[in-house]
C-alpha cells in the first residue's frame, strides 16, 4: 500500500518516524564530526600525525592505559577523602554523645535532690592540715619570665592580679619535665596545681574523645581556686617542659602579696594630716578604693586652671610642682617624693588647680576621686568625730534555749524523726527533744573526716561560733552542738517549708512584689551580719529556709566570716553561679560580695535562672567576668528591678548600693523598693506571698526525699580539731 493509501494517523506517525531517523542521522554526523575534531587534537597534542596507523592504536591504548589509571588514582582519593569525612563525622558524634549524656544528666537532676547547687571552697589559709607554705624562690631567665607572665596575663582569672603578685607567683612556680605520652592530669581526679607551658606540646582529651592540642599557655588554672575535680585530661604529646604553680602557694603569695599593698595604702593615708580625723575604718575604707597610676617622666600630671577631682599620694618616684607666671614661663615652687601628696584640695570643693605637677622620671601615684570619697565616708569638710552606735556581737535579744536542750549530755539523747537535707560534708535530720511537745528540731550531720580532707576545719569551726552569736529572727541560731568519732552536730530550730529553692521551682518565676519580700528578708538578716562586721558568702535559695509563716531563714553559715571594715579576705569560697568577680580575680574580698549575690538572687526570683548560668564552672566564671551588662536581661524583669540589680552588681565592690555611707537604707529608699513596708516586715506582721502548707510538726513534706550515706561506712576522725564542740 503507498503513501497515498494511508490514513491521517499512520500518516502522521510515519512523518514523525521519518524526522526521528533525520535528527538522528544528524547527531550521529556531529558525534563522528566531534570524534575526527577530538582524534585531531589527540594526534596533535600527542604527536601522533606523524605516525603509522599500527603506532597510533597503540599509542590510543597507551592513552586508555593512562586514563584508567587516572580514574582510579581519582578513586583512591575519593575513598580517602570519604574515610577522613566518616572519622571526622565519628569523633563528632562522640562529642555529641558526650554533650547528650551531660545534658541527660542535667535533666535528670532535676527530679531528684542533685540539682541542689554544691558550694566550692578552698582551704581557709591559717587553719587545715594544708595552710602551711614555705616560700621558695626558683632561678628563671628572663625570657622564662617572660613567658610566663604572658600567661598568666591572657588569663581571666590572672589579669586583675597587681605586678607585685605577679612578680611573686613568677619566682614560686618549679620546672618540671614530662616524657612524650604522659598523663599530667587525670580527669575525675583531684587537683592542686596549675601549669604553664616552655616547650613542647599537650593533647587535651574528655571522656575518651580528643579535644584539641596546645603548644602554648596555662591549663588547670581551676585547681589553685580551690579542690576541684578535673574536667579533662592532658597528656604529653611531645617531650614537653612545664612550670607549675601549687594552690597553696598561689593562695599564700596572692593574700600576702594583697594585704601588704592595703596596709601601704593606709599607713599612707594615715600620714596625711587632713585626713587625720577620720576612724580607721573609713581610712581602711578609702584605702581599698585607691587606684594606681603610673606616669612617665615630665608627664604632666595635673594642669594649673583645670577643674579637678582627684588627690593623689606618691607610692614611688618624685613630683615637681609649678605655678604660672605672667609670661609663657612656669616657676618651681616645690618637689615632692615618695610618701607625699598633692590635690587634697579636690576632696573639697571642685575649684580649679593653682598649680602645676610634672612627673620626674617614672612615678607611681595611688588616685582617689572626690565622688567616690564622698559616697564611701561623705564629704571632708564636714566629717565630725562621732561615736559610732556599738554593735556588739552580744547585742539583741537574748536566745533562750529550752532546759530539755540543756539537758541532753549527748546526740544518742535525740530521737531522730526523718532525714531532711544533704550538704557537702553530711545531712541534717529531723528531731525531737523528750519533754518538748510539738516541736522538732534540726539536727546538722558534719563528717569530721571530710572536713579534714578539704582542708575546711576553720570553717566548720567559723559557723558553729558565728551562730551562737547570730539573734535576728532572719538567721538562723544555734542551739546546742555535740560530737562523736565520726561526726560533730549543731542543733538548731527546723524550719518545715522547705528551702526557697523549692518554693521557686514549684511557683516561679516570681512577680515583683513576691521577690521584694524575699529580697526584704535577706535584706535584713545582711543588714544584721554586716553591721556586725561578718560577711555571709553563700547566697542562694537552697540556703534560704522558709518556716510556718512563710519567711524565709538566712541558714549555713558554713563561709561566714569577721571582715573589719576597710580590710579583706582572700578564701576562694561560694556557689559558683552567685560568685562575685573580686572573689575569681583575687583580688581579695568583704562585705560588698555580698550585695553581689543579692543582685544575683533578685535577677533569679525574677526569671528562674541566673544571669551567668553555664553548664560548667569555667563558662560560670568567664561569664561572670564579663559583667552584668553583658547579660540580656529578660522582658519580664521591671525597669526599676533591673536598675537596682545592676547596682548592686557593679564590677567595682566599692560602688555598689549598700556598701556607700547609708547601707542598707540607699537599698531600702531605691524605688523598687517604694512603698514597701519595712517596719511590717521586720515585726513579722506582713502577710508572706506562699505560706506552707505543715501539717504537724513532724511533717517533712516540703522536702525532697532522699537516701542517707551509711554511717558505717564513715571513718573515724580524731585529730581534735573540734575541741570547742
């Protein structure tokens, strides 16, 4: 059948066939034009044009030859790369595993007593089996130093320390030597030594999985803070050379070091006649505020006609003073040198300068402005000698303890209700007194080996002598204390709402008004310590106990401490998270670190956390470094809250709300605080925010049940360093 024959259909797939074969006669032309175009080319960049046909195919299967060994040269490095991608993909997940597991365990925590935060602490120097530090002066060159004082200088909690220490750590670190593939610290082992590296290299490691490697720097900085465990471990990579410093030592040069600089500073302005009617303690209090500041030879130091608001003291060097004349010329009126001052005028009004200072040669001035004199003592030119009302430890109401108390000769005269609490070194139980109708007690378990192992006998023996001493109704009183092999006791009345903690977990976060009353409470029970000179140091709500009314208690005194005005402490001690930044740069510490972690606890009555929350103490106290300001703070945080929690915060302690001349009463006016009844508070008569629900005096409902340790499997302890117990 022709053409003609078909229908339209098999007409149309016919056309379709036909174009089909035509484009692909077509593309099969431009591959074999490509071909020939490509075999061109090959012969030419090849040289093979000039060659026999029989030479040519070999020389196309020497070319095949070569291209396949390209193509599995190729492979091999795809497997390669593939095989380094999957390690790198395997160590990350392990990372990831190990991040995983911490933040199980985080979650974990929280249904249990373990999400208490445990407080850290040194060993208090003085007193311990480890406060004895024989000074030892190690050869170095000076590019040993050198290096060593970069180190320490690149380090947060290092920068802050003053040359003098400085110098000092620098001649008490040791050369040590460590062999390739050594362990030099051991994680989940106890520390007490810092490390710089000289030479060689170190591999960091967690939980099996490599973390990174260093040539260069300090590693293990936090074990000369206080006995802590170690996070990772390091081991020698390379032959390495390393000084290291002991905690003892850093502990030992750093208070040293410090309190002779504060006792220059007041001897100094002690000398100085127009400050000679002030108390020691102001005197004490302006030393610690004194700033130093160097200047180099001809500097001018203050310019004739300028406003000015400093007075200066000369710790080193020499001054020459001029005046103006009528001419361009200035005529010397004096010199001064060390142990001199200049400017005192400044301390009493803002009038300008009548003369001029210049530096001679390098000098070294302490620097006191006048606003920060008048807000720590006022102002100079009126300062009267008053009589500052006596605050006795003695003074307030006297504790009257019950004669059935009186009468207990030992623990065994107890009977024990139920376990309410953990702490660091034991537990504190419920009680009852025979005699003593519906009324319980708590009973403070304190292991007596464990005390001795952290060095905390001071301690321990601080918060059994501060108690007995403590009679405002907002902190907590001591009762009685007893002691045995194993353990010593401190009696004391039980309060059954629980910690603070709880009722935040369970209610908050809390609105303004149940914070300021809370805040109030502490406010009070800080009020009393401070103006009896003992400064707290463990603010936090596990150690705020709420009782039948629904007030909160001021409770374990454990870091409590005497600091007289003006003078300093240097024990590393808190809970990380609440630590002010004095106490991790030791630079030395009082009663200010207290308003610190008053401004703490507000911001976590407000939001449920922190400011500085970390998932480790190293991130805490980077964080905390850093400063307030470099926190977001929440919405939900009031303007006026968070204008007072900044101040109380300030980097520098001497500035902050609380510590200036009025105290606690610059807190009590600041307008958070406005219209808020204190006197009600502090008579008991304002209705607290939550009131516990007890229903019986031997009711432990508030607190979170627990298992006790096995008292036989505590050793004994018989050093007798709780003589006075």
């Amino acid at each position: 059948m022709g053409l003609f024959g078909l229908g339209k259909k098999e007409k149309k797939q016919l056309e379709g066939e036909v174009q089909n074969r035509d484009e692909t006669i077509k593309n099969l032309k431009e591959q074999l034009s490509n071909v020939e175009s490509d075999l061109k080319r090959i012969k030419i960049s090849s040289g093979m044009q000039d060659l026999a046909p029989n030479e040519q195919i070999e020389k196309y299967q020497q070319l095949l030859v070569d291209r396949d060994d390209q193509i599995n040269q190729l492979k091999e490095q795809l497997n390669d790369a593939s095989r380094e991608l999957d390690d790198q993909l395997s160590s990350h997940a392990k990372k990831m595993e190990a991040v995983l597991a911490d933040k199980d365990n985080q979650i974990k925590k929280l249904d249990t007593n373990d999400n208490l935060r445990k407080a850290v602490a040194a060993e208090a120097l003085g007193g311990g089996k480890t406060s004895v530090y024989v000074f030892k002066y190690v050869e170095k060159t000076a590019e040993q130093r050198k290096l060593i004082k970069d180190a320490l200088l690149k380090n947060s909690f290092m920068r802050g320390l003053s040359e003098d220490q400085l110098n000092m750590l620098i001649d008490a670190m040791s050369k040590i030597d460590y062999p390739a593939t050594e362990k030099i610290i051991k994680e989940n082992t106890t520390g007490d030594e810092m490390f710089i590296i000289e030479d060689g290299e170190v591999t960091i490691s967690k939980d099996g999985t490599h973390i990174t490697d260093i040539k260069s720097g300090l590693f293990g900085e936090l074990a000369i803070m206080y006995n802590c465990q170690r996070t990772a471990t390091i081991t020698s990579k390379t032959d390495v050379t390393l000084w290291k410093l002991h905690r003892t030592a850093f502990q030992t040069v750093v208070k040293a070091a410090g309190e002779e600089k504060l006792e220059q500073k007041y001897q100094l302005l002690k000398s100085q006649k127009d400050l000679s009617g002030l108390k020691e303690s102001n005197l004490r209090k302006i030393a610690d505020c004194l700033e130093e500041e160097r200047f180099d030879d001809k500097d001018p130091i203050i310019k004739q006609g300028e406003v000015g608001d400093n007075f200066y003291i000369i710790r080193t060097g020499s001054v020459r003073i001029t005046v103006n004349t009528d001419g361009d010329e200035e005529k010397e009126v004096a010199v001064k040198g060390e142990g001199e001052f200049f400017g005192e005028k400044a301390l009493l009004t803002s009038d300008t300068r009548s003369a001029n200072v210049y530096a001679v040669g390098d000098v070294v001035c302490y620097t006191l402005d006048r606003s920060a004199f008048t807000n720590l003592i006022g102002s100079l030119d009126k300062i009267e000698e008053e009589s500052k009302q006596d605050l006795s430890e003695s003074s307030g109401p006297e504790r009257v303890i019950p004669q059935e108390i009186l009468n207990c000769k030992t623990v065994k005269d107890l009977d024990i209700v139920k376990p309410l609490g953990a702490g660091g070194f034991g537990v504190v139980k419920l009680v009852k007194v025979s005699g003593i109708k519906n009324k319980a007690f708590a009973l403070k378990y304190i292991q007596k080996a464990r005390v001795v192992e952290y060095g905390q006998e001071s301690h321990v023996v601080d918060e059994k002598n501060i108690l007995g001493l403590m009679k405002s109704p907002f902190i907590l009183g001591l009762l009685r204390t007893f002691k045995d092999k194993k353990f010593v006791y401190i009696l004391t009345d039980a309060y059954l709402g629980g910690d603070l903690w709880r009722t935040l977990c369970n209610k908050g976060p809390f609105k303004d008004s149940v914070a300021r009353f809370y805040a109030g409470c502490v406010i009070n029970a800080f009020d009393y310590m401070h103006s009896r000179d003992y400064c707290y140091r463990d603010l936090k709500p596990e150690n705020l106990m709420v009782d039948e009314k629904g007030y909160v208690r001021l409770v374990d005194l454990g870091f409590a401490k005497k600091v007289l005005p003006g003078h300093k402490t240097w024990t590393f001690c808190g809970t990380p998270e609440y630590i002010s930044p004095e106490i991790i740069t030791n630079s030395g510490h009082n009663v200010s670190a207290d308003l610190w972690c008053l401004g703490i606890l507000i911001f976590e009555l407000l939001c449920r956390k922190t400011p500085f929350f970390a998932k480790n103490d190293m991130d805490i106290y980077e964080k905390i470094l850093q400063g307030i300001h470099a926190v977001s703070i929440p919405f939900r945080v009031s303007r006026k809250a968070e204008s007072l929690i900044k101040q109380l915060c300030k980097r520098d302690p001497s500035e902050r709300i609380g510590y200036q001349k009025d105290g606690f009463e610059d807190i009590r006016r600041h307008r958070w605080y406005a219209g808020f009844d204190w006197e009600a508070l502090e008579n008991e008569k304002m209705i607290a925010p939550h009131v516990p629900y007890i229903s019986s005096f031997e009711d432990c409902s508030n607190f979170t049940p627990f298992k006790p340790e096995d008292e036989k499997n505590i050793p004994e302890e018989n050093s007798g360093w709780d003589a006075d117990f």
